[in-house]
C-alpha cells in the first residue's frame, strides 16, 4: 500500500520534472515522508516499479526517488534515536542531580527546556521537605529542639555572636557543665559506634581496639604503656569507631568546633552544655563532675555496678589534642537512653548558621583557633590562611 501511494504521487509530479532532486523537496513528497515508513527492500522497490512502469528511463527515476526516501528515512529513525538516548542519559544526570535533594517525579527535555515536575500535594514528599525545612529554620528550630529532644524551652538558646554566647554560658550557676559543639543541630547526640552498627556493639568495639593496639604501636611506641580507656580516647581522636562521645570542660573551645566549617550552611550549629556532675550524681551515684578512669580500681568498680549506664569521664592527658582542648568524654551504653540527662541536665546554644564564620572571626580575636586546639603543622597553615583571607 505504502508503495502504491508513493507511486501514485510520483508520477503526478513527474509530468512537469524528471529531475530527482527536485522531486524529492516537492511538498507532497515531504507530507508523506513526515506519515508513511517506507520499509523495503531494494529488490522490493524494483520489482513493484518494473511492474507499474514499463518505461526504462522513469523506471531508474522512480527507483531513484524511492532508494533516496528510504535513505533519508533511515537516517532520520538514527538521528532519531541518538538524540532520544541524549536525551535519555540527560534526563538520568537531572534525576541524578535533584536526587541529592529530592528525587522529581518528572523530567521533561524539550526544544532546550528542562521541565522538573513535583507532586505538590499535601501528602508529597516535597511538602514533606518543605516543612522539614521550616522546622529548622530560625523562627522554629529552638521549638522543634526542644519537642526533639526534650530539652525545656528556657534552656535553649538561638546565637549569632560570641558576645551573645558568653552571656548565656555565664548564667549558668555552677562551673559543673561540659559541651559539645556540632557543626548541624540536626544531628542526633549519638557516638561513631552506634551510628555504624545497630547491634553487637561489644564485639565491634572489641575488634577496633584490637588492631588499633597492635597497628598503632608502629607509629607510636608510647601506646604501649596505655590502658584500653587511654587508648581508646586515643583513637577516638583519629577516627576510630567508638562508644565515646566528646566534650570539653572549655566552652569557647565547643563553639569553635561549631563553627570551624563556617561555609557549612544547610542548617545551623549547636553546642550542648551538660550539667556532668548533677548526671553522674544521678547515674552513677558519684559526686564527681568526671570519673577519672587513670584510677584502674575506680573504673573496674564503676563498670562492675554500672554496666548499663553513660557517664562522663576523663582519661588522662593521653594526646595533645586532648590535652589543648581540655577534652573528657562521654561514655555511651547502647542500653542507656539519653533523654533524662537531655531533659534534665541539658542546655543548648543554637548558632545562626549565617552568622558563622563573623563568630570564627570573633574567637580568632580572642586568641581562640584552629592552631590552639588542633596543635599540628596543618592546622597552623590553616589558622595562617584564614586570618589572610578573612580577617
């Protein structure tokens, strides 16, 4: 049928030109391109003209005009095709893309414009994110900590300067807190260890410690004479898994580690203050702000009696670090919930994300840097390079 068609318009045309060429730009012959495939063979279009036409010299013009329709038909389907695989794989790295935001529901590609569809619906993912983001944001993040977390209301706190933030450490009534500070105040209080592993926490803690204590005496020789509490505090310092969470006993020195990535700004930072005496007193029984666990005997009694439960602790002067940050740590359970020490004994600083690297620069003034508490090369290079670049 296809053929018969073609035909037909063929020979119409071929009563004033001959010429293929010209033929082949005729509106009628472009009109059926656009809606007929002419899927057939050489021989096929041979035979079917040889049998229409018995005129030699317009039997090679028709077969001329045909083999070119199918030519340029053949190339069309390939451009066809490369450009709809382009289009393809653009449309998987927009996926990609808006992935790490939110996967669209959606991607149109179409004469250069890229089309990103969302359900918007109360009930869709993107109203979810939505609210997620309001929640965190600076008219809502003090109420959404506290209904997170159980922090009371009057012991949260939003900064945005350190003035603001020595104000608020100084109506604390005893010198019995410890802080913490996190880079985002989203993140859940919780040690390496239990972010990795859901369960069996024991026996991965064990298999850490194990090899640190056999690979680190290659770099350190003085390793040797630590115990498991030294070393692992040691560790703890260098990345390796563990149930220790950090504090420090200097709350200048928790703000900085708040805001030393100040370019970090998908949400604010947070410092936890936490009243370790009144815990301990609490949990363990002990009138100790922090249980020093160099007294071997001390520890082992305390481990014996309070196996299930998170204390503070210190460990000694086991690294520099440690030392220039003046640096305990808080010993987590898996078993143990934090919520009555949150509840209880908890206050927190929320630090305007915008506000950042001005209160880096602030602590910088006040002697307070990256050199001071990360005692190293690197970190002198990198105290050098702010202060040139930002100050």
């Amino acid at each position: 049928m296809v053929l018969d068609d073609l035909y037909k318009i063929v020979s119409v045309i071929m009563n004033n030109t001959n010429d293929v060429d010209e033929i082949l730009q005729k509106p009628e012959i472009r009109d059926f391109k656009s809606i007929e495939k002419l899927e057939k063979t050489d021989q096929e279009i041979d035979e079917f003209i040889k049998k229409n036409e018995n005129e030699e010299e317009k039997q090679k013009i028709l077969f001329n005009v045909f083999q070119k329709i199918k030519i340029e038909q053949s190339i069309e389907i390939i451009q066809g095709d490369v450009e709809a695989e382009i289009i393809d794989n653009d449309k998987k790295m927009v996926y990609s893309l808006f992935s790490k935001i939110l996967e669209p529901d959606e991607v149109e590609i179409q004469d250069n414009i890229l089309q990103i569809k969302y359900d918007f619906s109360e009930e869709s993912m993107i109203k979810s994110r939505i609210s997620d983001i309001k929640k965190w944001g600076d008219d809502n993040v003090v109420e959404t900590l506290s209904k997170k977390l159980g922090v009371p209301l009057d012991n949260i706190i939003f900064i945005d300067s350190v003035g603001a933030y020595i104000e608020f450490i100084s109506t604390f009534e005893e010198n019995n807190y410890v802080s913490r500070g996190q880079k985002d105040c989203t993140y859940k209080l919780e040690p390496s260890l239990h972010r990795l592993y859901k369960d069996g926490y024991i026996g991965h803690l064990s298999q850490y410690e194990s090899t640190f204590k056999q690979r680190v005496l290659y770099y350190d020789d003085k390793t040797e004479k630590k115990n498991n509490e030294e070393l692992r505090a040691y560790g703890q310092h260098f990345g390796l898994p563990t149930n220790y969470l950090d504090f420090t006993e200097a709350h200048l020195i928790s703000l900085l580690f708040a805001v030393e990535e100040y370019d970090y700004i998908d949400n604010h930072s947070i410092v936890y203050f936490v009243d370790a005496l009144s815990h301990n007193k609490s949990t363990i029984k002990s009138e100790r702000k922090l249980v020093d666990f160099s007294d071997n005997e001390l520890k082992m009694a305390l481990q014996r009696e309070y196996s299930d439960k998170s204390y503070f602790v210190r460990v000694g002067n086991c690294n520099e670090r440690i030392h220039f940050q003046k640096g305990c740590f808080l010993k987590v359970e898996a078993s143990d919930s934090l919520d009555a020490m949150l509840s209880n004994y908890t206050k927190i600083a929320v630090i305007d994300k915008n506000c950042k690297e001005d209160i880096l620069k602030e602590l910088f003034k006040l002697g307070i840097t990256f050199e001071n508490i990360y005692p190293d090369k690197d970190n002198m290079v990198k105290t050098i390079r702010f202060i040139k670049e930002h100050m």
